[in-house]
C-alpha cells in the first residue's frame, strides 16, 4: 500500500516535522505542498535540512487538485482558518487530518467562547473524532475528520486516564504544572521568544486561562464518564522542544498504595507501542525526537495519614507525540496500518 499525503501549511514547524517523518515513512510520501503565500516557496529553500531529500515546491490551497495527488491532507493551519479548507477537502472525497483547535472541542459553543471565533463548520465538527489513539483507537480507525491533539492535553490525558478510569483518584481539584520548549508557539515571531529575551529565562503564563484545558477536561470527563475539573498552569522553558508536566492528584482512597497506582498504568497500557512506564522520573532530552510518552508516578505522604498525593510526571516531544507524530500515528490506524509505521 502506498499514501499520498498533502500538507497544508508546511513551512511552519508541525508542516516541516510531517514532511521530515513521511521522507522516512514506509508507506507514505508526501505528494502536494499547499501554501497561502503569495510568493510559493520551495520546501527546501524554506527549510534548508531537507535540500536534497524534498523538492516540492509549494502551491496553491485547491481541494480537488490535492484530491488527485493524496488521499489524506494534514492541515497545519491556525485556528480557525482551516475551518475555512475542511469542508471542501472532505467534499473533495479525502482524509484530513487537523492539527489546528477547530474540531477537538466536541461543544461550537464552548470553541467559540475559548478562541473567540464563530465556528462556522458545525456538521463537520459532529463526525470528528479526536485523534489520542492510546484512548480513541477504535474511533480513530474508521474515521475520515481527525481533531489532533494539542500536545499539553496529550501529556497531560496520557498521565491522568488510567487513574480516573480506575476511580484511584478524586475528579477534582487536579493541578497540571507544565512546562515546554518555544516551538510550542509556533514559528512566527515575537518579542518575548527573541533570544535575548527568553535565553535563561523560565517563566509561567495564561494560569488558568490556557486554550488547551478544556480540551484537557473535556478528554478526561470522556475517560471517567462524569464531569472532571483540572487547572493547567503552563510555563515555558527556554529550549526548542519538549513537554514536562507535573500533575497533582488527591488520591480516592487514603489506603491506595504507590503499587496500585502502577498497576494501573500497566494495565492501560501494556500493549501501547508509545507508552513507556518508568521507575525512574522522565526527562525531556529522554524523549526528544520519538513518538515516545514517558510516564512515572509516585505517592506521597504519610501511609494511612491524611494530605497524601499522588503525582504523575509525563514527557513527551512536543512537536513529535505532541503534534506531527501523533499526526502520523492517526494516519496509520486511519489507513490500516501498524500504528507505529515510520515512528520507530
């Protein structure tokens, strides 16, 4: 089998790490480069690391000519523009996968009062299928409108679901302290990721008020059945790439043992490709550049004695599991395939 994927806006960081991932993939290739530029680069003199491994040239956003070049279409798109280009792709008769916000809040309303845009593409919204595979797989399989997660709610639901589903901690009061690398902020510039600004710089931002947590809330409250309240307090870390979070959780039952808490996460996810429990504490670096979530948890406090806390520490690559991965991965399952083609 071979696959045909277009990417729509690839000359910023999650366009670049898909071509990057498809030159290496198996079964897959990437056949169209679509851009809104008025002057259409080449890939290669936009990105110099794939001089002599990619020679598309950029071209205009059409959905019928990408409909005879690729059978799936990634769109790297900010928000709210690629509900400008879905519906005509899924018309076109191809597989998209969206990495931007537009489809992975199941609720218009909530979208629109979370990024303060109408969402003008409601009947679409309704059949997407929001792409975490280690939870979503089977909904992943049969899906043509996949709704890639953002790379702090990926982390962030990995660490927390086996917990929930077990009933092991409380639904509430759950703090997420994360921490990732500039790339998370896409490529366009501004002052505060100028290097003289955020060299040896570490700092929070948007407590409380981060797009990405009611995904994260929403994603969990699927996981557990029931509604789920989590505070996602995110920082940004003065490298390109990587998530670390930190996350808080008050244990259901004060006599739960750091043991249960284990087999909880090997129980979920004995048999993920992408999940690797660890006896250690995870580290970025450990996860740069893989498709890789790196999880560890611990109990603490006094046995048998009020105040106890379970947390869970995750680590992933923001722009691999966090975005163009995970993107990839989605693709496998949608086509058949070995979700871990190309990404081993």
């Amino acid at each position: 089998m071979s696959l045909r994927a277009a990417i729509i806006a690839p000359t910023g960081y999650t366009g670049f790490y898909l071509i990057q991932l498809l030159l290496r993939h198996p079964l897959a290739k990437p056949t169209y480069l679509a851009s809104a530029r008025e002057e259409l680069p080449a890939i290669a003199a936009e990105f110099p690391q794939l001089r002599g491994r990619c020679d598309l040239v950029c071209r205009p956003i059409d959905a019928k000519a990408m409909a005879r070049e690729a059978d799936v279409v990634f769109t790297c798109l900010p928000h709210a523009v690629a509900l400008k280009h879905v519906p005509a792709l899924l018309d076109a008769g191809l597989k998209v996968i969206d990495l931007s916000a537009d489809y992975r809040l199941r609720d218009a309303d909530l979208y629109e009062r979370v990024y303060q845009h109408p969402h003008t593409d409601r009947a679409h919204l309704a059949e997407a299928v929001y792409g975490l595979p280690e939870l979503f797989a089977k909904h992943v399989a049969g899906a043509r409108l996949i709704a890639n997660p953002g790379c702090y709610p990926t982390a962030a639901a990995l660490a927390i679901a086996p917990l929930l589903s077990r009933s092991l901690v409380k639904p509430m009061g759950i703090i997420i302290n994360a921490a990732s690398g500039v790339t998370g902020a896409g490529r366009s510039p501004a002052p505060q990721y100028h290097f003289p600004e955020l060299n040896e710089s570490f700092a929070p931002y948007n407590p409380g008020m981060h797009r990405h947590q009611p995904e994260i809330e929403q994603t969990l409250t699927t996981v557990r059945g029931a509604p789920v309240q989590a505070l996602l307090v995110p920082h940004l870390l003065p490298i390109d790439r990587g998530i670390l979070e930190t996350i808080y959780l008050e244990p259901q039952d004060e006599d739960v043992t750091e043991a249960e808490l284990r087999e909880a996460f090997v129980q979920a996810y004995e048999h993920e490709p992408f999940i690797r429990l660890r006896a250690d504490l995870p580290n970025v670096k450990h996860v740069r550049d893989t498709n890789f979530c790196d999880l560890s948890v611990r109990l603490v406090g006094p046995a048998g004695g009020t105040g106890r806390r379970v947390i869970v520490f995750s680590a992933i690559d923001n722009m691999i599991k966090g975005a163009s991965g995970q993107a990839i991965q989605n693709m496998n399952l949608m086509f058949g395939q070995d979700q871990t083609t190309g990404l081993l």
